[in-house]
C-alpha cells in the first residue's frame, strides 16, 4: 500500500471508527439491547466497512493492477477478479 500520508491518516481513522461501531454493537448485545438498536448499529457498521473497502479497492485498481500489454478483455478480466475477490 503505498498512500500518501494524509491518505494512510484518513484510512486509520476510518478503521477505528469501524471498530468502535462493532464495539458499540457488542455492548448493545451485551446490555440486551432492543434489536432495533443493535441492527441500526450493525447496519451503520456495515456502511463504514463497504465504505473503506471500496475506498481500498478503488487505490488497488488505479494504482496496483498491471496495465501493460492486456488488453481490453484481459483488463477486465483482472477487474472482475478483484471485485469477486474483495466481495466475497
């Protein structure tokens, strides 16, 4: 990975919000919380993660997928891999 600064700033801080949304989840469950607020919280969770993954996966694929000498059905033949990889 090879984010500027700034970037690699941005990208910690997102990940530490996520954990304390897990975290804040886990305490609901914990407190026997209503499912409404344990789902809202797992949801808000979830958004983060599909967030920071595409983020993530948007870099890869600008800045780490080899280009040369492909051509258009084998860019997008890597492209298609990468997306099944991550999406799993």
């Amino acid at each position: 990975m090879s984010h500027l600064t700034s970037e690699k700033l941005d990208l910690i801080s997102r990940t530490k919000k996520l954990i304390g949304q897990l975290e804040s989840a886990l305490h609901a469950i914990e407190d026997d919380a209503h499912c409404a607020d344990i789902l809202q919280r797992l949801a808000a969770a979830r958004g983060s993660l599909n967030a920071l993954m595409a983020e993530l996966m948007e870099d890869h694929i600008l800045n780490h997928m080899p280009r040369k000498n492909k051509s258009s059905a084998e860019a997008a033949q890597d492209l298609i891999e990468i997306v099944r990889t991550y999406l799993k």
